[in-house]
C-alpha cells in the first residue's frame, strides 16, 4: 500500500451550466475525463499552478478559450490558467490535467 500523505494535491472544479463538480486528486501524474456536451452548453475548468492541459476532440465543434477546434483536432495548454470549452454542436472531448 502506497503512503499518499507526501503526495501533491490537486483541486479543482469543472462547471457544466449550474452543476459543479469538485475535482480532488492525490499524487496523480495525469487525469483524463471525457465530456459530453449539447450545442450550445459549455463549462470551465481552472488549471493548477504547475499543471498543462491537453484537450481532444473525438466529435463536433467546440470553442476552447476562444478558438475554433473540430472533431480529430488536438490542443497542448501550456501555462493557461482556466480552460472555457463552448461547444457550437453537439461534441464529445477528452480533456487531460498532466503534471
């Protein structure tokens, strides 16, 4: 069994219109979730200090910070601080927190 009480924390929160959704996570290299959003739904989601995000789009359009990305479009986040995904039709995304 592994001691987890030197490990880093990770906190954060992932909004989907009023729903939100505390993330803790404890001595995690990565954590990945796949989201499914509706046209026009959108959600945020605050970057850690020291942290980057990768961000994947398995199906539709979605806005990312104010940029276009497309079904099969990949983006590295470096030194971002909060991601904003809107999604302009029905999409599907992976989205990576990476140490």
């Amino acid at each position: 069994m592994n001691d987890i009480t030197n490990m880093p924390v990770i906190q954060g929160s992932i909004s989907v219109g009023r729903l939100v959704t505390s993330v803790t996570l404890v001595g995690l290299v990565f954590t990945g979730v796949r989201i499914t959003l509706g046209a026009g739904d959108s959600i945020s989601y605050d970057i850690a200090t020291g942290r980057y995000s990768w961000v994947q789009v398995a199906r539709g359009i979605i806005m990312l910070n104010g940029n276009e990305l497309r079904e099969g479009d990949g983006i590295q986040l470096v030194g971002a601080k909060a991601l904003t995904i809107e999604a302009q039709t029905g999409a599907e995304l992976l989205l990576f927190d990476l140490a």
